[in-house]
C-alpha cells in the first residue's frame, strides 16, 4: 500500500478568505503545492497574489479557510510555533528590500544572526558562500547595498533567501524593474538555487518570461479565485479566455481594466 504521506502537499490552502473593509480580496482560494515542485502564480494587480502570500507566512491572518503547511493547519498557530514554521520558508521580497545601513553580507546572514543567533563569522562564511551561489564575488560582500546595481541587489535578496537553505522559497515579482538580460539572469539564477536546495518554490509575477522560464506548474488568481491550473507548457492553449488574455497581454477581452479619465 502506497503511504499517504508521500502525496501529502507541501503547501495547500482550501477555502481561504480574506477581505478588508468591503473589498474581498481573497474569495475562496483552493491551491495546492507540491514538495520541490515550482509553482508561479500570475494574475493582475490587485488580485490577491501577495496578500495570498501573507496568509501563508501568517503575516496576515485569514477571515475563512484552512492553509496547511506539511499536513499541519497553520492558521491558529501560537506565536512560537509559528515562529518554528518560518524557518521553512525563505522569501525574495520585489525591490530586493535590502537593509541600507548592513553591509551586503550582513544583509544576506541577517536572518542567520538575529533569527538563528549564528556568531557573526559563521554568519560571515556562509554568506559569502550564498554571495558566490548567486555569482557575486566575496569582494561585493563588503559594499553597501545602495554601491550596487538594481540587478546586483536582486542577487544579494536571492543569496539572502537562500541563506538558512529553506524547504519553501517566495518569489515576490523577482523581475521587477530589470531590463530583459538580467531579468533572465535572475530567473537562471532561481531556478538553479531552487534545484541545488532542493526547496518548494511559490512565485508571483506579471512576466510571462519569468513565468515560463520559472514553473512546472502556473495558477491564475483572478477576482479572489484560482480560476486556472495547469503545467507551464500548456499556458499558451489553456482553453479559459482570461488566461489567454493575461498571457498575450490583450486589452479586448473577459479582464476589464477600470480607466478613469484625467
């Protein structure tokens, strides 16, 4: 008999809600990610990718629904268990979020000192190692994060997500604001690290070529909803009209833009 556990999601959230005010944002999400798989979800902005994101890491906490992380439900966690739970996840925030007054490798090992307490020279050696995972030299480990380049801070949020080797990494928009080589620099470099780790990997973007270069799998979150899933290499004949539309970048179709005339 096969055992349950070794098709047990990584990640599955059912039924998930979550609203501020009026405005639903999330409205009955059904996911389910598997172990080392790589799922990227696409869909508009305002859609409720990030917010989805936050109810994972328990940053934002759900009006409705179950989101269970190894087969545990992580929604009524306490505060220390849930702190034990972030220790899975590792997080590539868009814009890179670095911090301007760390040097590059305090950036990339702040989660090794403040969360794990590692002494600073442990925390040292290993950044630069993850530094040279990203292809940085250790010579860039010593600069200021505002002395790189926006495709360089990329690098160092990579090497910073990959530092405490995480069983689930998040990809928020990793291409953001880079011209078109070095946003597929940073998807090589993702896909590579996500390999090497042998990590679940949950990204969220717009950009199709990170998309497709990125997943085995991709999701369409729209209006609150998951309303399409299927393997990377099927996106283009999806047979649902709003995926076609979002991946052609179309104006005319079922996803209506509010314009509002100056």
């Amino acid at each position: 008999m096969t055992d349950p556990k070794i098709a047990l999601p990584k990640i599955a959230l059912k039924g998930v809600r979550k609203q501020f005010g009026p405005k639903k944002v999330l409205n009955g999400i059904d996911l389910e990610v598997g172990k080392g798989e790589s799922l990227v979800v696409i869909g508009g902005s305002g859609t409720g990718k990030s917010v989805m994101l936050k109810c994972i890491l328990g940053l934002l906490a759900p009006d409705a629904g179950s989101i269970m992380v190894d087969g545990v439900e992580t929604t009524k966690l306490r505060t220390r268990e849930r702190e034990k739970l972030l220790h899975k996840f590792g997080m590539l925030f868009q814009g890179a979020a670095l911090f301007d007054s760390l040097k590059v490798w305090e950036n990339v090992a702040f989660g090794l000192i403040q969360g794990e307490h590692m002494p600073r020279a442990q925390a040292k050696e290993i950044a630069i190692a993850k530094l040279g995972a990203v292809g940085l030299s250790p010579d860039v480990a010593e600069l200021s994060p505002a002395e790189l380049s926006g495709g360089m801070q990329k690098r160092v949020g990579l090497a910073r997500a990959i530092a405490d080797e995480p069983e689930i990494i998040f990809f928020d928009e990793p291409t953001t604001g880079l011209d078109p080589i070095m946003a597929d620099v940073i998807n090589e470099l993702i896909v590579q690290c996500v390999k090497d780790l042998g990590a679940t990997a949950v990204t969220i973007t717009h950009d199709m070529a990170s998309a497709r270069k990125i997943a085995d799998r991709v999701a369409m979150i729209y209006e609150g909803r998951i309303i399409w899933t299927g393997h990377a290499g099927d996106i283009d004949h999806s047979g649902n009209a709003h995926v076609d539309q979002f991946v052609h970048g179309r104006a005319e179709g079922p996803i209506k833009m509010q314009v509002r005339a100056l």
